[in-house]
C-alpha cells in the first residue's frame, strides 16, 4: 500500500483509509465478528488509516474500533468526528462544551488517549469558524488531538479556519459521480498543506463490485432516500455504470478499484476513504493504489462518465439542510 501525508505536519497514511461507517449499521444489518474480520482484513492489506464518528450507530462504530485496537494492539492513525446531535429535532452543535464532552465519549469507546484527527461533522451555521477554530487549535495545544478537520465545508470556510489554526484534513464527498469538491476545494485544500479526504469514493456502492439494486434495500436505509437511487433516476444512473463496468474489466479490474484509482490520482493530497463492512468486499478495491492509469484511460473513464453524468442530486433537501454549498 502506498503512504501519503495526512496534511501538512501529519502523520504519514496508507493511500486509502477505511470508513467505518457500515460497523453502525446504516448501511444495512451487520454483526461486531464481521466488523472485526473486516479491520483484520484491512490491516493485512496495509490500511493504517480509519475513519470513524461518535454518531455512527450512535457510538457502536468506535466501540467495534475500540475493541479491535484493544485485542489486536494495533496503533493505526485514527479520525472521529463529533456535532451532530441525533434526534427527532436533529441539530448541529459546535459549541466547545459539546465538542469537548463528545471528544472525551469517543475517546474512551477508542479506549485511547488522545485521537489523531477530529473532525466538526458538520459547521453550525450560527456560529464563526474562527470560534470553533480555537476551540479545536485548544485541544490540539492539550494534546487531545494530533490534528482537526471539517467534513462537508465550503472552501470560503476552509480559508477563515485555517487562518486561525492550519486545518490538517477536509472531509467531503467526492467520486466519479460527486464531482463539486473540483470547484475549489481541493484546489485551495493542495495550497493550505490540507489533506483532502473524499467519503463515499465508490458512490454510495453504485460503483462497487456487484451492481446495486436499490429495489433490494432495507426500507429507511439511508440510500432509499437518496434521489440518485430514484425509481426515476437510478435507470438512468445504472446505464452509465454498467458501461464503466464492462471498461473496468476489460482493464482486468473490479469497477471498485477502477473507481478509486481515478480519485487517488486527482491529486498526492487525497486520501480517500470507501467504507464497507465485509472483509470480501475490502478485497476487491485494496490494491487501488498500486494502479497507474494512463491518459488513455482517464480520457475513456471522462468520455463513459462525464462530469455531471449523473441524475439527480446527492441528498435529498432534508440531508443537505447542514450541508454547507458554494455553488
């Protein structure tokens, strides 16, 4: 596995982290053995880089991460994240009392001391990135965290928090089919020295290695709410994926890691971070890294999947409402 710098100052990273996303269950029913297997699986492929959140099966994703790392005595480099408040009201909160006291949650799920980067899920409109800014530069000082970052920005926010304190990672969605961070984001994310993370790189699944059926998900799983998956739309959406299946293997590849060596190569600052809950699946976009496309498969990829290809929008406009937008 390839390593890269996760941002400037920060530790060195395999090339592609892992979302522990699906260990919470959002994604569909999964056990803690299987979660497990699949940590094992992604330490032997040389993922050293685990991304995880306090709200993600509301703690039993750090709790199954906690577990692994107090069983396995593996010391990969970790993220959490922390702001969301759950509920029929859902909220953001970036205030410093509630990011201190989640931070002190996650860390004693991890079983650990101090996390080496820690992310506001998302920004609380109401309040200054310059606040929240010190607030995370002050766990830094106390050695808390390695690092901070912010999942879900806008580049003007970016700019206002890092001239507070450098912000060591950017944690949006950005794959074939979610192309925005291109509009300055991971431009200004390469001239900070940040580290620009792309969740959800193969597309929700859309881009994995068996083609999805949304008819086949769990009714109220997160996807079935999202437009692109559409009775409308998803027809539209399987056809452009089914011809950028048959060019992965005619390449010899599964689309899933065809899907990620286009992100790796966007730039030596990205580091993404697919999610999945099996160890099988784990194994059909591992070795994403050690591919080397040539301008003639990046010119067929933007030829099969052009940018804006897809039909309908990312969320649906109860999900986007913390969203931050700028274009």
């Amino acid at each position: 596995m390839q390593q890269r710098q996760l941002g400037a100052g920060g530790p060195m990273v395999s090339a592609i982290g892992l979302g522990c996303l699906s260990f919470g269950g959002l994604f569909g029913a999964t056990t803690d053995d299987e979660s497990l297997r699949c940590l094992d699986a992604a330490w032997d492929h040389g993922i050293t880089f685990l991304d995880t959140a306090n709200i993600y099966g509301v703690g039993r994703s750090e709790t199954v991460v906690g577990e692994w790392l107090r069983t396995r005595k593996r010391r990969p480099v970790i993220a959490t994240k922390a702001s969301i408040v759950p509920g029929p009201a859902r909220r953001i909160d970036n205030s410093a009392p509630h990011l201190r006291a989640e931070l002190e949650g996650s860390l004693r799920r991890l079983g650990i001391d101090h996390v080496d980067l820690f992310y506001i899920h998302r920004h609380e409109a109401a309040r200054p990135i310059e606040e929240v800014a010190e607030t995370l530069a002050a766990l830094v000082r106390e050695g808390k965290i390695g690092g901070y970052g912010m999942s879900e920005v806008a580049p003007y926010t970016l700019e206002r928090a890092h001239a507070v304190h450098p912000v060591r990672a950017i944690q949006n969605e950005y794959s074939l089919w979610t192309r925005q961070p291109e509009l300055g984001l991971i431009q200004r994310c390469a001239a900070l020295g940040t580290a620009f993370i792309p969740f959800s790189p193969l597309a929700r699944g859309a881009l994995g290695h068996t083609m999805l059926d949304p008819a086949t998900l769990t009714p109220g799983e997160f996807r079935t709410q999202i437009p692109r998956f559409s009775a409308e739309n998803w027809p539209r959406n399987k056809a452009r994926i089914e011809a950028f299946r048959a060019y992965a293997a005619d390449r010899g590849l599964s689309p899933a890691a065809l899907a990620l060596a286009w992100v790796l190569a966007q730039g030596h600052h990205l580091i993404p971070i697919p999610g999945t809950r099996t160890a099988a699946h784990l194994a059909h976009w591992a070795g994403a890294s050690d591919i080397t496309l040539s301008p003639e498969d990046q010119s067929e990829i933007a030829r099969l999947l052009p940018i804006g290809w897809a039909f309908g929008d990312r969320y649906d406009d109860d999900q986007a409402t913390t969203v931050e937008r700028y274009c």
